[in-house]
C-alpha cells in the first residue's frame, strides 16, 4: 500500500460506509465511474429533484469520495478514487495480518510437533 | 446500550490444544509466527491478568508497536486482553492514517480441540470506542464479513474501471 503521509486528512471510514450504505449514492458514484458530471446531467436518469441528487453528493463529498470543482458555474463532480482506494485496504491489511500470522502458526505447529516426537 | 459490532478470525490447527497455547504464552515461539513478513519483537510477555504483551514489529526501518493487557487468563481455553496500537514509548497513539480506526480492540481468543485438532477462534470489538470509532468498525465488520458486500462490490467495481 502506497501510503501518502501528505495526505491532510486521512479518510474517514465512518463517513465512507455511511455514503456507500445508499443505493442512490452507489448508482452516483457508478455514473461518476464514466466521467465527470453537473447535477443537472446526474440527476436525469433519477425520478429525483436536482435538490435531493445535491443532498446526495453534499454527502459522497463529505466521505470524500467526490469533489466538486469551485470556480465554475457547472460545478461538475468528479469521482475521488483514493480514500477508497484506502480505506478498503486498510480493511484488508488487518485480515492479511491475522491470516498470514496464522499460516506461520500453522507451520510453527508442525515443526514443534516433530520435535517432540524426536 | 446496542451491541457492539464483532470482527471473528477462526482456523483449525492440526496440533493439540496444550501445544497451541504455549504459541500465545512463551516469547520465543510467540514471535515466531505473529506477525507475517516483520521481525516481531517481544519486549514483555507476562500472560497473566493485569500483565502485559509489549510488541514491536519491525518493517525495514520503521516498526509498530502494540500493547496488550491481559483480562483473563484461563489455561489452556481463552485469553482476554485489550490490544492497543501504541507509539515507541507504549502511550496508546491512534493511528494517524485512521483516526477512526479503534484505538483498542477487546481480543477474546478461544481454543476448542477435538480429536488433536486445535480450533483457534478471535473475537474483536471496539473497547472504550468512541461513536465514531465504533461506526468505523462496525461499517468495517459488516462489509468484509459479506467477504465485499454489496457496497465493496459497487466499490472494486469502480476502482476496476477507473484503471480500465
């Protein structure tokens, strides 16, 4: 894992999950997938107001999964990989440790057990 | 009060349950299998409740460090204890790429044989958590307990398509 110790603020599982737990947000985020969009362009396919695919990406922004660009009246939003990219191997790296722990474990066993035997 | 979320670890071992204990309690056969692909270094192992396990892990020039105190020690069935992450001098120090992260996990580790067959069994959950810490974990728990639930699916999904 590349960790980027510049990284300001490091991301936030808790609002991570809370922003994935939506299947509206899921379906932004997926849409975000194929290139950046407006709200207006996002919120087509939805049977849901411009106001309430806001709310959404207010959301999926604070979780820091998308970022909005400022200094255009479009406001796109654009899908921020990264502390997904993270947070999933953070998850991740704790089960590798325990399941690599356990298969040196496993042949510690064996290796005790002849020892005893001799 | 609601439930706090568990994290559960288990695997079989073909070794009797006495032998598989001695792993936990002595230094020497302890650093040899915690911890894949670090030095582990064993400062203190003192498997008695109130005493404590002081781990460094060494990766290149950097190491992590961990202490855990132990709650309760019934040979050769459960040990309890409280794993914290730690700084060099073994001041409880969250880590600072997941400040939400629990900084202590209560760790319950069973051990059940049958037939010379050793299973081990690891409970985690969040120990004085705050909610924050506790949602982290929870959120964490449900979705790698699905093995990718359906958010990590939608997410592995993304991810291979952003470097399609």
């Amino acid at each position: 894992m590349n960790i980027d110790l510049a990284t300001p603020s490091a991301p936030n599982l808790d609002a991570i999950f809370a922003a994935l737990a939506d299947p509206t947000r899921r379906e932004i985020l997926t849409r975000l997938a194929g290139g950046e969009a407006t709200v207006n362009e996002i919120a087509s396919p939805f049977e849901m107001s411009q106001p309430a695919i806001s709310k959404h990406l207010k959301v999926l922004e604070r979780a820091g999964l998308v970022t909005r660009a400022v200094d255009q009246q479009r406001r796109p939003a654009k899908l921020n990989a990264k502390p997904m990219r993270e947070a999933v191997d953070w998850l991740e790296a704790f089960r590798e440790f325990w399941l690599g722990s356990f298969d040196q474990l496993d042949g510690l066993l064996d290796q005790l057990k002849h020892e005893e035997k001799d | 009060m609601t439930e706090l979320p568990v994290y559960v670890l288990e695997r079989a071992f073909n070794a009797p349950r006495a032998l598989v204990w001695r792993t936990w309690t002595e230094p020497d056969l302890l650093s040899k299998w915690y911890g894949p692909g670090v030095e582990t270094v064993i400062h203190e192992l003192d498997v008695q409740p109130g005493g404590q396990w002081l781990n460094e892990m060494r990766m290149g020039d950097s190491s992590g460090y961990q202490k855990s105190v132990f709650t309760e020690v019934v040979p050769p069935e459960r040990l309890i204890m409280l794993m914290s992450t730690t700084n060099a001098d073994w001041e409880l120090a969250p880590n600072p790429m997941m400040p939400d992260w629990p900084a202590t996990l209560l760790t319950v580790v069973t051990f059940e044989e049958t037939d010379g067959v050793t299973q081990m069994r690891l409970e985690w959950s969040p120990h004085n958590a705050s909610p924050a810490e506790i949602a982290c974990f929870a959120g964490a728990v449900e979705n790698l307990g699905k093995g990718w639930g359906a958010g990590m699916e939608m997410l592995a999904q993304i991810l291979a398509d952003l470097q399609a």
